[in-house]
C-alpha cells in the first residue's frame, strides 16, 4: 500500500477564531494566531495556524467570492460541548 505524507491542511471558516477554539477545546490543539498582512486577499483578517496530533491545519477566513452554506449544529456528550463551545 502507498504510504502519503503532507506538510498542513487548509480550512476555510466565517469564524476562523471560533474555530480554533472549537479544536483548542475538543481535541487539545494548540494555536497560534496573527493577522493577514496588507496585500494579501485578507488584509486585517485572523488567521490561525494549529499544532493537533503533530500535523498543521491552518485556519483562514472563507473566500470573500466563494458563497458557504451555514455550519451545521453539534452537541458532543463526551465533553458536554455545545455548538456554541460552551458547557452544558
């Protein structure tokens, strides 16, 4: 069988800062955040750049041209975890 590395996966979230949280809470990722520099597509906007089971995942606000339908809702009973990040 083929075996495939890669050096980081990119996700695309309204809400790139509630993401990682959402990570930093469920899954122990820790994260680095900073903001997109002047003359980049998200100039002023969060990025966010995780460290979860050793690999990179990096978290940048959606494409200001590409339409996303809405996050569906979740509860997580092991941790008691609403959609919001709050406990229940």
């Amino acid at each position: 069988m083929r075996v495939y590395h890669y050096d980081h996966v990119h996700l695309r979230s309204p809400d790139p800062d509630a993401t990682a949280k959402f990570f930093e809470t469920v899954f122990g990722a820790e994260a680095k955040r900073d903001v997109y520099p002047p003359g980049t597509l998200y100039p002023g906007q969060m990025r966010v750049s995780l460290t979860l089971g050793g690999q990179r995942v990096l978290i940048a606000p959606t494409h200001p041209d590409d339409p996303t339908g809405a996050a569906p809702g979740f509860l997580i009973m092991a941790g008691a975890i609403s959609a919001d990040g709050g406990r229940c």
